[in-house]
C-alpha cells in the first residue's frame, strides 16, 4: 500500500515472476525511467526525516499520501 506496482517501483510475486518482469522491462527503457523516477520523488518528498518527523513528534501514526 506504500508504493504502487508500475508507479513507483516493479513488485513481483516469486522467482518467475522476479524474472518475467525483468524480460519485459528490460526493451522499454523509458518506462524503467519513469518507473525510477517517480519512485525516487516520491520517496524523498514523503519518506525523508523532515516528512516523517512531525509524525514522530506527535505521536501519531504515519500518514500515507496514496490513501
């Protein structure tokens, strides 16, 4: 729930499907791309001490930005 498959980064179930995913991205270049991109502004806009911090403080649960 923290990061979406294809948004922010690739999940994969087991071996063979670790593997199936690799040959299909593998070819497509600019969708590795983007998929790192936004996993990488995403992590540091909401997952940086300065964002969980005030959290912290208050002593309350984080929240996530996806819902």
């Amino acid at each position: 729930r923290l990061l979406h498959d294809g948004v922010h980064c690739i999940w994969y179930r087991d071996l063979d499907d670790c593997v199936a995913r690799v040959h299909e991205l593998l070819p497509d270049h600019a969708r590795r791309e983007r998929v790192r991109r936004d996993g990488e502004a995403f992590v540091r806009r909401h997952h940086t001490y300065d964002a969980r911090l005030p959290f912290l403080l208050a002593q309350r649960p984080w929240e996530n930005p996806l819902g």
